[in-house]
C-alpha cells in the first residue's frame, strides 16, 4: 500500500452565520490524516456535494438533522476513492459515496458508504441524478404528491438540481402539463428547450401568481415547491380540487432574518381540499432500488437530461456553497477535488 497522505484540508464551521453566511463564518483547515480504524475506509474525495439544507445546519437550532459543530468539519454527500480499508468487502480502488463531504480526506465508518459504479455513470452523478437529489425528485412526485397520468405539475426552482428532475420525470410518465420557475430568462429557456417543459417563466419579471395563471389557464393539479414564500401562495391560487403539494424546500427564506408572511390564501386549503406535505428524503429509502433502475434507464436511453455546475478546487467549496444560494447553479452544484 503507498504511503498515506500526511495532511488534507477541511472546511470548518467556526462562527453561526446570521443571515447570508460570510466568509469569515467559516475556515479552511489543514489537519493530519490518520490511517483507519477496524471496520473504517480512507477515501480520497473526488468530487463533494453542497446543498441548500446544509443553510439550516448552521444555526443551532434543532432540526431532522443536527447542526454543524463549530470548529469542526461541516458534512455532506461525497464521492472518492477508497485509499485504504481495514473493512470487509472494501477494497483499495473501490469508489464510494458517503457522507463525509467538506473534506480532501474522509475516514468512514464502512457501515456508512455504498460502492459505486463508475462505469454505469460518472461519479459525480451519484451525488445528483442517481442520488439524493434524483431520489429526492422522484420521491416527492410519485411518492408524496401522488402523481398521476394526465396531472398538470408546477415546480418552483426548476432548473435546480431537484427541480429539473422532477419536471422531466413528470412529462415521462404523462403529465398534461409542466411548468417551471427559475430566477433568470437562460435558465427559462433551459427548461423549455433542453428540459423538455411546456412552460417556464422567469419569477423576477414580475408577480408569480399572475405569470402561473398565464402559463396554466387550467390550473395544476401537482405542486412541487423548493422556494415557499410567493410560490407557494401563487401555487395555492392555481391548484384544482383534490391538489396535492410536496413542500421540499423554501430556499426563499433560508436566509432570512425575519419572519416570513405565511401564504396569505391558505383558506382555500379548505374548499379545494388541497393535501400540502412536507418531505425529507430519508424517508423515502425503500424506493431506492426502483429509483435507481427507472434512472438509469431514463439516462442510457436519454430521455433524461441532466446538468451539473462543477466547481474546481477544495479552496472554492465555500464560494460554490454562497452561489448555490445565490441560483448561480444549473443542475446539481458540485466541488471537484480531482484537479
């Protein structure tokens, strides 16, 4: 076996940001590497994710996961390559995901990674497409929302790594209609052209409510919401009798100060009889194995398109984290480490 590297950079939560985080919120550490443990794996990192929720992990608050610890390494998805194994069926030159990201070198519980296969998609598809994203997208929709042939489905953040998915599977299985949102009128014409949807407006060109009426006369019957806020409120106006919404994210918020106003048409909740739930993937772990067969499928026969905004450099993870927040990314927004 060769020699172990001596040292690799961490980034480190070292103050609760307040608002939108700053530069000075966090640190990027050099720390040494140890050799692992009975029943642990050193992975070399090739490629870690960043990913909206990881904006409430750094409050101290409680949640449905813990918050980052200050002075410590923050966590994430993650994808490398195993460079040594004191773990059964793990060996050195496997590729795993797992989920100490933020980090060069990640020393992992073997019991916490999954093999994967570099042949049957790049490795950093299965931090998007093939994982937590792609299930998040599939879950929601066929899981939680209760998609049918022939609903007409509106997704907030479409062309986000979730958003863009979930279109795309909706118009796979017979949606009448999709119609997505997006911050800017490239990523619009994104989910037009590439993406396949039969509508998407720019949320910045004026209010969301009016823009959904214009782009679904007939109302949706399917919300997928990652932004809350005036999306939701605007969703609520145009959902049928018997709607159903997957409440996912509320990147709208995330950075807020203040609390934000509720929809202020929840009563319509009442006389539409509208379903409004909200998701976390963990959940959702059983459809794994179908999720993973039905995609990689969609993706070999390329009926399911995918983009990736790839960020080069572990001293960039951070600035990848602010412009994922800022909608600077198309698709999944990823750090390689692999320069």
């Amino acid at each position: 076996m060769s020699a172990l590297p001596a040292t690799g950079r961490e980034w480190h939560l070292v103050a609760r940001p307040h608002g939108w985080p700053k530069a000075e919120d966090v640190a990027l550490r050099e720390v040494p590497v140890a050799a692992p443990g009975e029943g642990r794996i050193l992975v070399r990192n090739h490629y870690f994710s960043v990913d909206p929720y990881m904006r409430g992990r750094m409050n101290d608050v409680k949640s449905y996961v813990p918050p980052f610890q200050l002075d410590q390494p923050m966590d994430g998805g993650a994808v490398g390559e195993v460079i040594a194994s004191e773990a059964e069926g793990f060996e050195v030159g496997d590729h795993v995901l797992h989920g100490l990201g933020w980090r060069e070198y990640a020393n992992v519980p073997a019991k916490h990674a999954t093999k994967v296969d570099p042949s049957l998609a790049p490795l950093s598809a299965y931090l998007g497409v093939l994982g937590m994203t792609g299930l998040t997208a599939y879950a929601g929709l066929f899981d939680v929302a209760s998609f049918k042939e022939g609903d007409a489905v509106f997704v907030s953040g479409a062309a986000g790594a979730v958003g863009s998915q979930v279109g795309q599977m909706a118009k796979l299985r017979g949606a009448s209609r999709v119609i997505g949102s997006a911050g800017s009128d490239e990523k619009v014409k994104l989910l037009v052209e590439k993406y396949g949807f039969d509508a998407a407006f720019n949320y910045k060109s004026g209010p969301v409510a009016q823009q959904l009426k214009d782009a679904a006369p007939d109302g949706i019957d399917v919300y997928f919401d990652n932004v809350g806020g005036d999306h939701l409120e605007a969703a609520i106006s145009s959902l049928n009798v018997h709607g159903r919404a997957t409440i996912c994210g509320m990147i709208a918020q995330y950075n807020a100060t203040e609390p934000s106003p509720a929809p202020r048409n929840l009563a319509l909740v009442i006389g539409k009889r509208l379903r409004l739930q909200g998701m976390l993937v963990g959940d959702h772990a059983a459809l794994q194995p179908q999720f993973v067969q039905d995609v990689a499928g969609w993706i070999r026969s390329g009926e399911l398109k995918y983009d990736e905004t790839v960020v080069e450099g572990m001293e960039h993870g951070f600035d990848a984290f602010l412009g994922l927040l800022r909608g600077e990314n198309t698709g999944k927004m990823i750090v390689s480490l692999t320069r």
